[in-house]
C-alpha cells in the first residue's frame, strides 16, 4: 500500500490541475491551435481519462504494479515527447498522458478501499490525500516560475524529470513489493491496524 502511494506520488506532481491549464495553454500560445481545435483536444483527452477509470474499474483483479509500471513509463515518455516539434504528436501524447493518470488515480483509490478494513478507510483516505495534495498543489506554482526562468518547453522537460522519479521508486521497490499483497483483501483484525 505505502509502496503505490509513494511511487504514485511523482505522477500526482506531472498530473496536477495545473499541468491541464498549461497544457491547453501550450496548445493555444505555443502552437496557435483555434480554441474549436483546443476544445476538440481536450475533449478527446478526457475521453481518454474516462476510458482509463472505466478500464480499471472493470477489471476483476488489480494489478498495481503493471498499472503504476504502465503509467509511470507512458506519463513520462508523454511529457518529453510533447517537446518535439509536432502536433499531432503533442496532442496524441496529451491523450496518452491523461488516459494513463486516470487509470493510477483510479488504482491508487480503489486499494485503500476495496483492501482496506472498512474501519481504517477514512484515516488512510485522509493521510494519502494528504501526502498527494501536497505535490499537486505545488505543480502550479512552480510552473510559471520555471516558465518564466527557461521558457514554455522547459516545464515539459521539468515535468518530464519530475515524473520519471516514479520510475526511480518503482526499480527501489519493485523487489519488495508483490501484487499478492493488494490482491487479496484485507480481513478486519482486532486493534488499529494503521498502528502496526
């Protein structure tokens, strides 16, 4: 559990509200797109999104590590593949981008609920949120920053870099971590388990 939540961590920075605001803005200054062309754009990534939870969603078992794996490496590749100088390829990349953060943000959310004691839900809840609030609520502040300092392409390549840390976490804890440990539900036991 703490191994998903500390990998995803990374994912929830490059993945923030204020990564969307930049990207359809990059879309519209960088690249002159019409705003019926950027409108278009969004509405297939979020066709994407919703696509990435539903797939998740429907699936009988849970697989966090190929999951978080598949994100991790397609979330990454996307950001600094959106630097290159085309935009077919940005807007496939921006697709890509948000159907695989759907699907970690859908994963990550349906371990502490489907295999945590229903009684330690909300606590766990509330202290994951917690420690992926924070890095979502820095993304936008440090993107006009590195924007202004090096320029619109810079925050790609920056989210790139901050993104590709969940790649780092994954080969660190890859040898401790199995999907038996998520795929199985736990059974409530006397005491706090969170305590342990």
């Amino acid at each position: 559990m703490l191994y998903v939540q500390l990998t995803s961590l990374p994912l929830h920075f490059a993945g923030g509200v204020g990564v969307l605001a930049f990207l359809v803005w990059y879309l519209r200054d960088h690249w002159g797109m019409p705003a019926t062309g950027v409108s278009t754009a969004q509405a297939v990534a979020n066709v994407g999104a919703l696509a990435g939870s539903v797939y998740i969603a429907a699936r009988a078992r849970t697989r966090p590590r190929a999951v978080l794996a598949g994100s991790a490496v397609v979330m990454t590749g996307a950001l600094f593949a959106m630097a290159l100088p085309s935009t077919g390829i940005f807007v496939a990349c921006m697709v890509a981008f948000f159907t695989m953060r759907s699907a970690m943000t859908t994963v990550t959310g349906m371990i502490i609920i489907k295999y945590l004691p229903a009684e330690v839900v909300g606590r766990a809840e509330g202290l994951f949120n917690l420690m992926s609030g924070a890095p979502i609520l820095l993304a936008p502040l440090l993107i006009p920053l590195v924007q202004r300092s090096w320029g619109s392409t810079a925050v790609l390549m920056f989210l790139g870099v901050a993104a590709a840390i969940s790649l780092i976490c994954l080969i660190r804890f890859w040898p401790h971590w199995s999907d038996a440990d998520t795929n199985e539900p736990t059974s409530p036991v006397n005491g706090d388990p969170l305590a342990k």
